[in-house]
C-alpha cells in the first residue's frame, strides 16, 4: 500500500527554531515569534496590507494604497476596487498563497472597511485572516 508524505517546509521541521516575528507587537515581551511558516505568512499579509506605498525606506513599492482609499467615500464601486486590487497585490507579492475567497464589508456609519481573506498556502490547509480598517 502507498503512503503519501505530507509536504512539510524545510523551515518548519525546526520546532523550537523561529522564523520571524508575529503581528501585532502587543505582547509583554514586545516580540512575539513565529515557528511555522503558515504562521509567518499570515504576519507577512497583515504587514503587507498595513504597510502604505512609500512609506518603507529604500523599498518604496512595497505596500498598499488602501489607507488612501479609505479616506475616499465608501461606495460599492470602492469595495469592488479595493477587492481587486488586494487579490492582483497579494497574487503578485505572494507567489505562494492562493486567495479562496476576498470579502470587503464596508461600514458607512464609521467610514472604515472589514477585510476578510480566506487563503491557502501551496501544499497547506486554508486559513481565515480578517482585518479592520
């Protein structure tokens, strides 16, 4: 009988060794680590999508343009732009991660948006990341 071997990342075989640092930085310790790489890339998103264009030293195309967005009336049309420009964005800079599903809820009341990101990483289980705007 065939046994499939799960793909596994090289870095994760390593349990006590960490890749990188969580998001956000509220922890007591200030840095909170990551030890998968599934976890990494979340951090990676959050950054990513936190992170304006321009704002990065010495990278400056690194980084979104929705915080400009935000600060535009929220209509459908608006949502809808800031959809796509998430998936051609995420497709682009992580070459790794697949987008299941992208839902922008805007709240007019407040004027902010609600991003929900279901994705998968190559040869891993689907993950759920929402963020707040």
């Amino acid at each position: 009988m065939a046994y499939r071997v799960p793909n596994i990342n090289p870095l994760d075989v390593g349990q006590r060794v960490a890749i990188g640092v969580s998001i956000p930085f509220n922890q007591p310790q200030v840095f909170t680590q990551t030890y998968t790489t599934s976890d990494q890339i979340k951090s990676d998103i959050i950054n990513y999508i936190l992170t304006s264009k321009g704002e990065r030293p010495l990278n400056p195309n690194f980084g979104t343009t929705i915080k400009q967005q935000l600060f535009e009336t929220l209509t459908p049309t608006s949502t809808n732009d800031i959809s796509n420009l998430l998936k051609d964005e995420i497709k682009l800079n992580f070459p790794s991660v697949l987008i299941n599903e992208l839902k922008v809820e805007p709240k007019y009341d407040t004027n902010s948006i609600f991003i929900t990101i279901n994705y998968s990483i190559l040869g891993g289980n689907p993950n759920i990341l929402n963020i707040t705007l």
